[in-house]
C-alpha cells in the first residue's frame, strides 16, 4: 500500500450506495486504500483527504494533517478553504471547479435565454408573424470572473455577442481581447446581462452594491450562480422592488437554505437552491475526478519532493500560497 484515502464527511446528494461506489473506485488504482474509519489508520502511510463543504478544516486532527501527501475538495469555490490553512499546508490542495464548470454555464445560459427568447405557441396561423425581441448579439453582457465558468461562458457567449465583457483583475494575459483588468465604475454602463462567475473572498464580498447597480440598464439581467454574499442582498432587493423591469436569477444567497417563502414577494426574481452545479451525472464525475488525481498522484508524483511536478500539471486546479495573495476575483 502507497497511500490510505479518507473522506472527511459525505454531502447531502452522497449517500451510502455513492460511498461504496467511491471506494471501489478508488481502490481499482494500485496502491491505494480506502479509509472508512480512522480506527483503519495504517500508521506511517500517507494519507490523501477528500473533503467537501462541510469540513472543518480547523478539526481535521493535527496527526493525520502530519501525514497528508494530498487533499482533494472536489466542489467549487476557494472560500471553502480558509486562507490560513492553504497557507500553512504543507501539501497540495486540489479544487474541484472542472466538475461542475459545464453545469454552471448552461444555467446562466437557460436563464439568458429564458428571458430574452421565450418561445411562442401559436394556436393558430399568425399571419402578421411578429417576434418583437432584441437578438443577443445587441445586449451589453458583463462577466464577473474569467475562472473555468467565466472562460467557458466566454467561449460560448463571442460568437453570438457583439459587445461581450469580462471582468477579471488577475488576468494578465493578452488573449482573449475582452478582459478588462482594471476596475472602473463605466464598465457597469448600460450593460443588459450581468453575470456573477467569481470567488468570494475579502476583495469580492458585496462588491455588486446599489452604485454599480445604478448604472446598469433599466431592464438588466443579472444572474448569479457563484456566491450570495458577493451581492450586497439588501441593496439588490431594494433595486428589484424599485425596478420591476429587471430580471434577477440567484443560486445562492447570503444564507443558505434560506427561510420558507424568503423573498417570494419579489416578483422579478427567480430563486433556486444552489442546484446550478447539480446535474445527473455528478456523482459519477466527482469519482472520475478523484480517481484521475489520485491515480496520477500515486503513480507520477508521490515521491517528488514537495510534489512541485504535480502542481505544475494542475496548476489551475491546485491552490498555493501564492494563489492566496492573487484571489481578487
């Protein structure tokens, strides 16, 4: 046995059959087993955690941190993760934002399209066949964020969209042409759909507040499948009831779940409960993604010193100190 793999804690959606299923995979890979209880510990043999959500870092035990070669989160999000634990691990942190990227962008896509193409039923033949609607190519879109969703959002929205814009300060790179780096309060101008597709940490927390919501169009669609606390909720209920011409979609609130008939009097908003990310196969690719990490960890990576080889191939994936520093957005 290379290594022992130990999940902290399963997920709502996780149940029993999905555990037993996670173990057979991950023990298909040479050298691996499967922790089900901490009593099965093999003293002096690395371990690599899977944690979710609801693990508290703060209470994993100091002597199995000790002896971690590799932590895998395989959700979305580095505010799951506090910045002092990344900064003192002493192994790599994998996140797993691939899994649920694809997901997420086809929700902000349902919800542009359900708002500015719903399609007619004629019951009968219209004769003058009107379609009074403004095509996407003539929307102002923003984007938050230029991580995996905002980049595969980007891709997805160019070629339909004349005046697409993104957001994202640490991205430093020349391509693709529409990032804007530096935050001014004009790039909220008139735009028609904005979407939310950042972190949330000091720099993001309420960074949408009533001065940028001013500026945006009187008929704006605002979509966020990323984090409550990045919108300041109060200001956007006071914008929502104040202009019913907007259109709001949230997947996430400042509180989660929140409270039976929260916000129902909102008319031109559109809650669900945090399911952008959720999908039919999602369990089956959180397995997929573990069994690829940690098979090409053990077999490639787990005797480099400080598994520098390792962080270089998942450099999008893996969270460093330096990572720490950079997460404006």
């Amino acid at each position: 046995m290379k290594v022992q793999v130990y999940r902290t804690g399963a997920s709502s959606y996780q149940n029993s059959s999905f555990l037993k299923k996670e173990q057979s995979s991950l023990e298909s890979i040479p050298g691996v087993k499967y922790i089900n209880s901490l009593k099965e510990t093999v003293k002096d043999t690395p371990f690599i955690l899977i944690t979710n959500t609801h693990t508290n870092m703060d209470e994993i035990p100091e002597v199995i941190l000790n002896k971690t070669a590799l932590m895998i989160h395989p959700n979305s999000g580095h505010d799951n993760i506090p910045d002092e634990f990344i900064k003192n691990a002493s192994f790599p942190i994998v996140i797993g934002n691939p899994i649920r990227s694809n997901a997420v962008v086809e929700y902000i896509i349902s919800c542009i399209f359900k708002e500015i193409t719903p399609i007619p039923n004629h019951s009968h033949w219209s004769s003058d066949r009107k379609w009074d609607r403004k095509l996407l190519r003539d929307h102002k879109v923003l984007i938050i964020g230029h991580g995996h969703i905002g980049s595969k959002l980007n891709q997805a929205l160019s070629p339909l969209v004349n005046n697409l814009k993104v957001y994202d300060p640490n991205i430093t790179q020349s391509l693709p042409s529409n990032i804007i780096h530096n935050f001014t309060h004009q790039i909220f101008d008139e735009v028609d759909i904005l979407v939310l597709a950042a972190d949330l940490n000091k720099s993001s927390r309420e960074f949408i507040n009533r001065a940028i919501l001013n500026r945006l169009s009187q008929d704006v669609i605002i979509i966020n499948p990323a984090r409550g606390e990045i919108i300041n909720e109060q200001d956007l209920i006071q914008y929502l009831q104040q202009n019913p011409k907007v259109k709001c979609y949230l997947d996430v609130f400042n509180q989660e779940p929140f409270a039976p008939g929260y916000l129902n009097e909102v008319s031109n908003l559109n809650k669900t409960s945090h399911i952008a990310g959720v999908f039919k196969e999602l369990n089956n690719d959180i397995i997929a993604f573990e069994q690829q990490i940690i098979e090409d960890f053990v077999t490639n990576h787990l005797q480099t010193v400080n598994q520098d080889s390792f962080k270089k191939t998942y450099s999008d994936q893996v969270m460093t100190t330096d990572e720490v520093s950079l997460r404006v957005l």
